[in-house]
C-alpha cells in the first residue's frame, strides 16, 4: 500500500507519544470513547493541525478500542 499512498497522499503528518496519549484522554473526556493509540494518532493530528483546516470538511475514522483496561487506565493517569 505504501506505493499507492505516496501517489495518492497530499501530506504526511506526526504525532508524539504524549500527543497521543492526549488524545485519547481527550476523546475519553468530551465523548465516553475509549481509543487505541492508533486511533489517537488521528485525533492527535487533526488537533495540532486544525487551524489549516478551516472551511474544510473533515473526517476522521477512530476505530480500535484494542486495549487493556489497565493500560487504558495509565493513559488516563498520565498528566
């Protein structure tokens, strides 16, 4: 797939670990989901990156809740 996204990708973006965990404590807080670090890396992205996105429509697929209560707790715990 990779060869298909470099034709077919405007943009690369990144998120750190903490952005992450951000994120998902985020989504945790203002919706009652709980995500996977996959899909906060989606979340984490449009975060830091909204203000170029204005009048746009967006849409982000946050899907996996493929993690342990445990470690979902630590995430919730970090500050």
């Amino acid at each position: 797939t990779l060869p298909l996204c470099k034709e077919l990708v405007d943009e690369w973006l990144t998120a750190t670990e903490d952005e992450i965990a951000d994120a998902m404590r985020r989504v945790n807080h203002e919706h009652g989901i709980k995500i996977e670090g996959a899909a906060g890396v989606a979340v984490a992205c449009f975060l830091g990156y909204k203000e170029n996105l204005t009048k746009k429509r967006i849409a982000l697929i946050i899907c996996g809740g493929n993690i342990s209560d445990e470690k979902f707790q630590s995430v919730l715990d970090q500050t």
